[in-house]
C-alpha cells in the first residue's frame, strides 16, 4: 500500500516547494515512487522517503474533475 494517492497534495523533505502526485509506481517488494508535477512546472521522479504531505494538519488532494452535484 502507497502513502501518497493520486492527486495528493505534497511537498519535497529539502525544500519549501509543493507538487500533485501524477502518478504512483508501486512495484511489489521496491520502494513505492512517485511522478510529481511541481508548482513551478517541472515533473519529476521520487521516492516515498523523499515526500511528505503539504500540510501537517491533514491531507489535502487535488481534484482536476468538476464534481456532478
């Protein structure tokens, strides 16, 4: 099981930038990686070791689909 879903909100452990996980990369007995598109417009590749959530007080995800309601 993966820490961070698809549209989670994060950021990177190093540094103050935040970014929407695109994708996750769970693979059995290796590390679970995620492709992040960061706000300033890059993707990139990490590790769940690398991540953490965006905000300590709860998850946030981001949403590209209007809801129905």
């Amino acid at each position: 099981m993966f820490r961070y879903p698809k549209g989670s909100i994060v950021k990177h452990k190093t540094g103050h930038i935040k970014g929407v996980v695109v994708n996750v990369f769970d693979q059995g007995d290796s590390p679970t990686g995620y492709y992040i598109k960061w706000d300033d417009g890059n993707h990139s590749y990490h590790l769940e070791s690398d991540l953490c959530w965006a905000n300590i007080d709860r998850p946030k995800m981001h949403y590209t689909q209007q809801s129905t309601k």
